[in-house]
C-alpha cells in the first residue's frame, strides 16, 4: 500500500501528479487554511504532510500524528515547524529553497520602485478620478519620489535572494552596502557590494531591504530605535518575514515621517488588518506574494515531490532541513 499523505493546501497540478505515483493523497482544497481541528484530525494516521508557512507544526501537531515520517514544506523558510521537536521523533523535514529566488528579488525590487516613485498612490489619484476633478493636469511637483541612480541600498541578509536584489541593483546603478551573519566574498566580486556593519547600513542607506529568515536573534531587528537611525528620506522594504519589522513602531515611523516610505509584503499576522497601516499613504502593501509567478509555484510544487520521491524511496531528501535526523532515523518508510 502507498503511504498516506496529507497536503494541506492545494498546490500546482505538476507537483500533485508527481506524489500521486508514490503517495495515497488527502488533499484540502479550499485556499483558505484548514481550522486547527480539522488539521489534527487530518494527520491522526498519515505518513507524509506537505505544509505552508501558515501551518503550525508544534508539539501539540506531533503528538496528533504517531505515524508522521516526513513533513515537506512548500517554502523556503520553515519557522513555522518545531525543528527540534521533529528531530527528536526521527521526523525528516524538507523545504524549497533557490527555486523562489529571482521571483522575490524582482519584487522586492517592484514593491521598491513602487514605492520610490509612489506609484501605487498615483494610479489611486487617476482611477478615482480626482485626477479630472483637480483640473490641474500636469504639475511640475506632482507626486515627487526618489530616483535610485547613485544612491545606496543597504540589503540585510545576503543569502540567495538578497544576492540577487543586489544584482538588480547594480544595474539601476546604486551603491550596494549589505550586513550579513557572515561576509559573502565572492558576492562581492560580483555585485560591488561592501560588507558593512548593522548601525552603519542603517545610518548610510537610502533604501533598505531585508531578507533575514526569521528567528529568535531577527525578532524585531528592526524597531524604534533602528527606524530612528535610517535617514529621513530612506525607504524600508521588507519581502522576508513579518515579524523582523516592529509593526507598531514602523506606523510610528511612518505617521511621523521618521523615514519616508515602506514596501511590505509580508506581516507580522498575515492576513493582516491593521487599518493603521491602510490609512498610510506612504507605503505600498502586498499579500506576500513573493514567490508568486507561474514558474516559481510550480518550481515550489515540483521540488516538495522531489523531496517525497527521495524519502519514500529510502534516500535523502535533496533539501532536507534538520540533517542531525539521519542519525536519529534513515529515511522511507519501513
């Protein structure tokens, strides 16, 4: 008999057609995530569960699923899983990492330029039609932004994508500062990129773009007192995750023109409704969209079947997460 399998959300056909072969699938096919009851209820007797970031993976999950061998997560990041916990039950956890890559530099690269030149705000003045009802027309001081030639992007995080933005960078012709865990050398050749430290990335910065995963020592790294360093003219553009920008204290900054723009695609809750935030002109919102082109998707889907194949074949993973399991237990599932 196949194992069973839950999937959690419904993913590109590519990748379904692909577990299908190896795995008898469950699969929720509504777009909204299933309630926490129907999820525990769902994984009481499968062996494989393909998850999304908004799908917690606690203890309290893992006690509900005895038989539970693999946990494949359609994303790169995985904060959402207890790492440690699943480990320590011979649990293989996957993830998609480099597929997503240029799709969420190019828009963080968007959500930048957009909110540089304050676009979303111009196409709201046209199709209102206060645009016709002002009978100004053309105004030599109508909508100004900021140009990004010659001017700097600190980028914070320089793994996969953050490289990449730095590419896209290099080509508008900034100046591209970054502060990373540890120096990137060769990205450095390649971008003119200048490894710098935190406080002076956010004093020099004209934009700032985050691309940190999420964990406990990036909770928050940027607050109040990080808003009060960057420049009264810098734009803050965040495509990781929500949690890494104090909400509350980005509103503060924004209400009281600490800086002078964001860009965000993600929230510290998604989806989110802080009306404090829609009330603000000088920020363009996203419903994380970051991986979200036809090619990265199916990319996404097509990698989590890989990930399956490999495990119920008895060989590893090719982007397995907590590597100390296989100590613990080898993969398949006899």
């Amino acid at each position: 008999m196949k194992p069973r399998i839950f999937i959690t959300r419904q993913i590109p056909r590519n990748g379904i057609k692909m577990i299908e072969r190896y795995y008898k699938i469950d699969l929720w096919k509504d777009q909204k995530e299933p309630p926490r009851d129907v999820l525990l209820e769902k994984i009481t007797d499968v062996d494989a569960i393909v998850t999304l970031v908004t799908d917690r993976v606690n203890k309290e999950l893992l006690n509900n699923a005895p038989k539970l061998r693999i946990i494949a997560q359609y994303a790169v990041g995985y904060d959402n899983i207890d790492i440690e916990e699943a480990t320590k039950r011979g649990i293989y956890v996957t993830n998609t990492p480099g597929i997503l890559t240029d799709a969420t530099a190019d828009l963080a690269f968007a959500i930048l330029l957009a909110t540089a030149r304050r676009v979303i705000e111009a196409d709201q003045f046209v199709r209102s039609g206060e645009w016709k009802r002002s009978a100004v027309g053309w105004h030599p001081l109508m909508f100004l932004g900021y140009g990004l030639k010659e001017k700097t992007l600190g980028i914070i995080g320089f793994g996969r994508i953050g490289q990449a933005v730095a590419r896209r960078a290099k080509g508008f012709g900034m100046k591209i500062i970054y502060y990373s865990r540890k120096r990137r050398l060769g990205a450095e050749k390649e971008t003119g990129a200048e490894y710098v430290d935190f406080e002076t990335l956010l004093e020099e910065s004209d934009f700032i773009s985050l691309h940190v995963p999420l964990t406990n020592e990036t909770y928050h790294m940027i607050g109040e007192k990080e808003l009060k360093m960057m420049k009264p003219t810098a734009i803050l553009i965040n495509t990781a995750r929500g949690p890494v920008v104090d909400t509350k204290a980005l509103i503060k900054a924004l209400q009281e023109r600490w800086i002078a723009g964001a860009g965000l695609d993600v929230f510290e809750e998604e989806p989110y409704y802080n009306e404090e935030l829609f009330k603000l002109k000088n920020v363009v919102l996203a419903p994380h969209l970051g991986s979200a082109t036809h090619e990265a998707r199916e990319g996404m889907a097509e990698l989590v079947a890989k990930n399956l194949i490999a495990f119920a074949k008895g060989e590893i993973p090719p982007n397995l997460v907590n590597k100390d399991v296989i100590n613990i237990k080898k993969p398949g599932f006899e």
